[in-house]
C-alpha cells in the first residue's frame, strides 16, 4: 500500500464520532487526505488515536506510513503503541535523582529505546529481590534530565510478570 491508501484505511477505522481535544473528526482528516496533505492527516490520527483507544490495524497502517514518508518520531510512536496494544502498558510517574546524588549523569532518551529493570515487588526462588524488564517511553520529552521528572509509559518485554503487580 502506498501512504494515502495506508492512511485512509486507517481512517477507516475511527469510530465517526471520534474527536480531538480539538474537536477534529475523521471527516476533517478526510480533507486533508483529498488534498495530499499526509503529514498532517497522520499527525492528525495519531491525535485521534491517542485520546480513544483504536486497534493494532490502525496504529501498523499508521506505522508504516510514517515509515514510508520517513518520520522518525511519527514512526517509533505508531510502533510504540503497537507494543502497548500487544504486550500491555503502565503510566507512572517517574523521577530521576539528581546527578550529584545518582550514577547517571546523562539525559535517559525519551523514545522507547531504554529497556530499564524495574522493582515491581517480585521476589526470585531463592527470596531475593528480582526486577522486571519494561521499555520506557517518556511522555511530551525528548529526554529526562537527572533530577527531572516526568509521566512515562512502560511496555513490559514479559508481560505475564506485570500482571498484578502494579496497582
């Protein structure tokens, strides 16, 4: 499929009363997509996708649009939320220590390319402390700052070990 068709066909798939905080419809987007105008109708239903929860179908077609029309950060979003839908997602608040007071000095990235370990309260055989694995996707930044705080969403690579875990 080319970028209009994989865009259209994710329309598609947007309930019809559907809206932004904005207040745009799919039917807005459909003029956007009339006239060619790709990246804004793809940042347009990401929008919609983020307030509503839509199908693993919309956020592919979306994903490979992005890719085809080489938007980084469209792209690793739309992947992202096809992670999210797959193996699950947890929002939590999330503070570094300061610099002078942690072993990080630097900036973690922001965009699902850190795979932390995570306390979540297991315990391995032997009745120690274990930790979980989950990508971390730092919410309206492109980076966190030691000492910074922001929202974050986890995708855990073992989603079986989440389940219950956090509340």
């Amino acid at each position: 499929m080319d970028v209009p068709e994989l865009l259209e066909s994710a329309s598609l798939l947007v309930p019809e009363e559907t809206a932004t905080e904005n207040d745009l419809t799919v039917r807005d987007i459909w003029n956007y997509l009339v006239h060619d105008e790709w990246e804004i109708a793809l940042g347009l239903l990401e929008d919609l996708g983020d307030g509503h929860p839509l199908p693993l179908a919309f956020w592919a077609k979306l994903a490979e649009a992005a890719d085809l029309l080489r938007l980084e950060r469209s792209s690793a979003w739309c992947h992202w939320r096809c992670s999210e839908i797959r193996n699950g997602m947890v929002r939590a608040d999330l503070t570094l220590r300061p610099a002078a007071e942690a072993r990080r000095t630097m900036p973690i990235a922001g965009h699902g390319v850190l795979r932390p370990m995570w306390d979540i309260g297991h315990l391995s055989p032997a009745g120690e402390r274990a930790v979980d694995i989950a990508l971390l996707w730092v919410e309206d930044m492109p980076f966190l700052e030691p000492g910074g705080r922001a929202t974050v969403r986890l995708v855990p690579l073992t989603p079986s070990q989440w389940k219950g875990a956090v509340g």
